[in-house]
C-alpha cells in the first residue's frame, strides 16, 4: 500500500469580532485630549426635592441648588506583542491586527475598570452579594434613581450568559439592552479570578455616560539578526471619562 503525502499550507484561524462591548456604546473619538482635567461637563448628577404646597411646608424651606459636574479624563495604554523565531514569519501579517482589534475591547474595559469602576459606590445590600438578575434590577435602580442621563451597565460575560438565558436583554443594533433600554457592556476585563478560575462573587457596575478618546495604533516591528527572531508590537493609549455617576454591586454567579 503507497501513501501520498500532500503538502497543505498552513491554516490561520480569523480572530473573532467582539459584540456588545464598551466599544459599541460608548461615544469613541479619535486623537487624545491635550489635557484630562475636566473633559466632561454634565447636569445629569443634580437632584431634584419635591416640598409640600402649603404655607406650613414653606417655613423655613432653603430651596436645592446643585453645581454641574465636571468629569477628568483617565489614561491607560493597551499593548500586545508578538515574538517568532521562524524564517518567513511576517511581523506585518494581517491576522496580527486583526487579533489585536479583536483583544482591544477587552483591554478597554480593564483600563476603565482600574482607573474608574473600581472607585464606584458600593450598593450591596448588607444582606450580602445577590444574584445577577437581582444585582442588574438594584444597579437599574440606582442609575435610573439618581442620573439624568442614560446609564451603562458593566458586566462579564458569565453574568451576560445568564441574562440571555433568562431573556432579559435584547440585541440593539450590535449592542445588548434591558427591557427599559440600558445598554449593557460585555466586559471580560470585569471579571475577576483567583488561580485561573472565575471567583464565586463577581462586581457588576453601572456608570454614567462613557467618553473614551484614543490615539492612533502604534505598530513596529524589530529583527534580531543575530538570532531571526521577530518582534511584533502593537500599541494604543487610551484617555476615558466617565459622566459623574457610577456605583457597583457584588452578585453571586456560581
């Protein structure tokens, strides 16, 4: 019996495009702020007091009065790289981008989750962590209680999974929504893990509206000569602000 051995080339797997991420709801611009002080100016955080119609209720009464919020921006820088010894190896290759691309919004949610999120008001009940379908109701209620504006909830994809099983979020364009029309940010970069596993407790969040700016990609290749091996570098900063409110709550997700 003869086999016949066919030279095939090599097989690239395409990165996949991430759906529903930061990327797909926050207002995206090009190029950086020349200073973060201040970039946002909002009137969504002002309260509002409703007093009783009567002289009684007039004694006495100093009325509200609120400034406006001025929101700073955050920087953080995303980076991936890629090292190959082999002859051929193309540090220009398209795949690279495109699995860059792919990775960026995930990068995206733990730079505004280190810089931002995890400054958020904690309302837990003191009961302890809730389940998700429970922790997206209270972040619903603190969002839609005390922000003018439209708010953003932050979630992992354990979290998302979950809701989509039990319908509560609608496809929107690209994006995922609730049934009152909050956005909803699939947020690997949320998540958090303890020896390679997923924690039992998890955060979700919701924040005010999302403003990032970005720079341009920064890519570069260098050669060893002397050992052909190949760095590939691919480069982004970041600045994000986030409209003055955010809170956060602990749900239980396994």
């Amino acid at each position: 019996m003869t086999a016949t051995v066919v030279r095939t080339d090599y097989v690239t797997v395409p990165s996949r495009t991430v759906k529903g991420s930061i990327l797909d709801i926050a207002e995206v611009h090009e190029g950086l702020p020349w200073d973060g002080t201040g970039l946002v100016e909002s009137f969504n955080c002002i309260g509002v007091d409703v007093d009783a119609v009567t002289c009684a209720g007039f004694k006495g009464l100093t009325k509200r009065f609120d400034p406006p919020s001025w929101s700073d921006g955050h920087q953080f820088n995303l980076q991936c790289g890629v090292t190959c010894k082999p002859f051929g190896f193309n540090g220009d290759d398209p795949a690279l981008t495109a699995a860059f691309n792919a990775m960026e919004p995930e990068g995206v949610s733990i730079g505004v989750h280190d810089t931002v999120l995890v400054n958020a008001t904690d309302v837990t009940p003191a009961s302890g962590p809730v389940t998700p379908l429970q922790g997206l109701g209270l972040l619903e209620s603190a969002g839609y209680g005390a922000y003018a504006g439209l708010p953003v909830i932050w979630a992992g994809p354990m979290q998302v999974s979950q809701f989509t099983g039990l319908q509560v979020l609608t496809d929107v364009g690209g994006h995922l929504e609730t049934r009152l029309g909050t956005p909803v940010a699939v947020s690997a970069g949320v998540e958090t893990k303890t020896a390679g596993k997923l924690d039992a407790n998890q955060w979700m969040f919701v924040t005010g509206h999302v403003v990032l700016w970005r720079s341009e990609v920064q890519q570069a290749n260098a050669i060893d000569q002397t050992t052909n091996q190949v760095t590939a570098l691919y480069e982004r900063v970041y600045s994000v602000a986030v409209d003055c409110f955010s809170a956060k709550v602990s749900v239980k997700v396994l």
